[in-house]
C-alpha cells in the first residue's frame, strides 16, 4: 500500500518544484596542488568510522535527551552534574517551568552555560519554540514574541516568517540554544484537530505553503547558528485526538501528500534532524506500530523511500500514546530497532514517573549487551548525531 502511495508522491512532488529549496551550486574548480597531501589525510581520516575508539557507555549516552524537571539552577551538589559528567546524556530540553520569574534571561543563560560547562562533549540543549501556543520564552519574562506558524501561514509573507524567525533564532542563540524542535511540516488538513490545526502550529493544508515557510524557518535559525528539528513525521495533521493522552490513529485519514514538505525540504538538504509522531497508520505499517516504533516509517519510508540520512528523535516517549501502551523497555527498544537516533524524554510527567538519564542508559545498555540491539545500531545512530553536532 505504501509503495503505490509513493509513487504518487514522486508525482505530486513534480508541482513543488516552485518552491525554491534548491541547494546552492557546489564549485567543480581544480584544487591546488600544494592542497593535495592535505586533502589525502583528510580523506584517509574521514574513512575511519566515527565511532572507532569510542565507548559502549559513551554512544549510548549521545541517544538520550532529557527533562531537568523543575530545574532553573545547579546547586554544586546537584545530582544532575554527576550524570553530566558521567557522559550519561547528549542532550537536555527546557521548558517553561525552567525559566526564573526574575532575571529570566541572565539565569536562563546561566543555567545552560552550567550545564555545557560539565559536559565533556558539548550538549544539545534544545527547547519547543515554534511561537504561538507552543512558546516557552514568552513576552511576560522580557522575551521576543513569537506568531504562530498559522498565523505566518495565512500571512503567507516570506519575509514575515524570516524577520520573526531570524528574531527568535538570535535570542536562543544568545541565551546559549542550539537545538529547536521546530518547525512544524504537519498540514492543517482537519481544521478540528485539537493539537495540531486549532491552536496554530501548521502554516497550511498546502503542502507548498508549509514547506516554503518551513524552508524559511530553518535558514533563519541557520544564520543564527541554531539547528532545528522539523515535526511530526510522517503527518500529524489530519489527527482528530492528541498523542499525549493516549494512541493516535489516523489510517482514514492520512493523505500521501502529508509527506510533501518533506520530501521537498530532504532534496534541498536543508533538513537537520527529523522528529517522529505517535500516531498509528495501518496503511504504512499494517502492524499498527505508532510512528516512533515502527520501522516502515521510520527506516523503510523516511529512510530508503524520501532519501533521509540525518538524525531522527523521538516525540516525547512519556506521552501517554506510547507510555500507557508499550511499556518502558520495549518502547525504547522498538524506537531504536525502528530507526529512531535520540530517545526524549521530558519528564513532564507526575514526580513518581520522572526518570534520570543513567537510568534509560543502563535499559539501552542492557538490551545491546544481551544482543537485543545491535551495537551496529548504536553506532550508526551516533556518527549520525555527532555529525549534526559538528555540523556548522
């Protein structure tokens, strides 16, 4: 079903040619002679695999982003800088409940340098910054503001999505952000869906529309140095219900141009990493795995069919839709064998349901040693994530 579903992708896809996210020119000029012996030892380095000489515990670590809980400082005896240290994390997300009522910005800054400051490889430290309703540094703690992805969308003003983008993408940059789960490639295609259309997070049902923008959105982070993370693979936008509350599935009601933005944008090569969706689609996978654990979308559709190479993450894996359903070690092991690179978990959740990064480490560690993951796995899910975080 899906296969036929893509060649009518490679069909439509043909009227997206307008849309300009074509990559610049590469130079086939001659290099000179004097750059040859430099230019061999750069390629003899490059065949060496990334991962070489690097530890289990140290590859496994790069896969987790983690929640701080409530976090808006480090106390010298905080436990968390133990498990920085320790290599146990690759990544950190923040949210609202981190950001100081006072001196928001200076103390929001101060605890990202903190935390980088302990890391012996540098973090991702990510946040939800789409604008909107999806908007943690908000107007009333000194902020800019930030529109939502529907309202530029109706606006359909490209300069409009870049000044407010390039705006925003110079405040994370400054308060020490590299990493924003945005923006949004969902389509508005169910104007009642209560997560995605009605509170604003899609440009447009038109995937031309939403892949432009979206196009917008990430070369305005990249002129301020931030990297993105486009969202919910492979289409979240026809949903009628919310994947925090529990299982998603949208079989009669997603539509293969859902996946048109991305294709357009993973041609242009503008896509940094790609996040996936909990939402179940007996059409793409008749096994009714939700997006994030299942390898037809993930590998055999995002991967071999759209031609996507980089770094995948997970939507939150303590959302209800895979937390009630799947249980905590099996869901970490689907999402890995799927294709997923980085497991997030927000701890957004009851005290009682918070994990700590050394404790989702030693569940990952634990299925590779009992050769339920391969360590293949791991280690191409970490040259993955190390060449997004050395990417410039």
């Amino acid at each position: 079903m899906y296969i036929k579903s893509f060649i009518t992708l490679l069909v439509l896809s043909i009227s997206l040619s307008f849309v300009g996210c074509t990559k610049q020119p590469s130079s086939n000029a001659s290099q000179p002679a004097d750059k040859t012996e430099e230019a061999t030892v750069k390629q003899t380095e490059a065949k060496r695999p990334i991962y070489e000489n690097v530890s289990l515990d140290e590859k496994i670590g790069q896969m987790i982003m983690i929640g701080i809980n409530d976090r808006k400082s480090l106390a010298a005896d905080d436990s968390l800088i133990a498990e920085i240290k320790s290599g146990k994390m690759g990544g950190i997300i923040l949210f609202e409940k981190n950001i100081s009522n006072t001196e928001s910005a200076a103390t929001l800054k101060k605890l990202i340098a903190d935390m980088q400051r302990y890391a012996s490889t540098p973090l991702f430290m990510s946040i939800d910054e789409e604008g909107g309703k999806v908007h943690r540094l908000k107007e009333k703690y000194g902020f800019v503001s930030m529109p939502s992805a529907g309202y530029l969308g109706n606006l359909n003003n490209l300069d409009s999505t870049r000044y407010y983008t390039t705006r925003l993408a110079a405040e994370l940059k400054e308060l020490g952000f590299n990493l924003n789960y945005a923006p949004c490639l969902d389509l508005a295609t169910n104007p009642n869906n209560p997560i995605i259309a009605k509170v604003g997070r899609s440009y447009s049902a038109d995937p031309a529309i939403v892949a432009i923008h979206a196009g917008a959105s990430i070369n305005a982070h990249h002129t301020q140095g931030v990297k993105t993370i486009v969202k919910h693979f492979p289409g979240h936008g026809s949903s009628s219900s919310d994947s925090h509350l529990g299982i998603v599935d949208v079989t009669n009601q997603w539509n293969v141009i859902e996946l048109l933005p991305y294709k357009s944008l993973i041609d242009s090569g503008y896509i940094d990493a790609v996040m996936t969706a909990h939402i179940i689609n007996e059409h793409l996978d008749a096994s009714k795995l939700p997006g994030t654990l299942s390898k037809v979308m993930v590998t055999d559709i995002l991967r071999t069919m759209l031609g996507y190479k980089g770094v995948v993450f997970s939507d939150d894996m303590q959302m209800y839709a895979i937390s009630k359903n799947y249980g905590l070690e099996n869901a970490i092991k689907l999402s890995i064998l799927a294709g997923v690179d980085v497991l997030v978990f927000g701890n957004n959740v009851s005290v009682s349901d918070r994990i700590k990064a050394s404790e989702i480490h030693a569940i990952i560690k634990k299925l590779v040693l009992s050769g339920e993951i391969p360590e293949s796995r791991i280690n191409e899910a970490y040259a993955r994530i190390m060449q997004l975080k050395n990417k410039k």
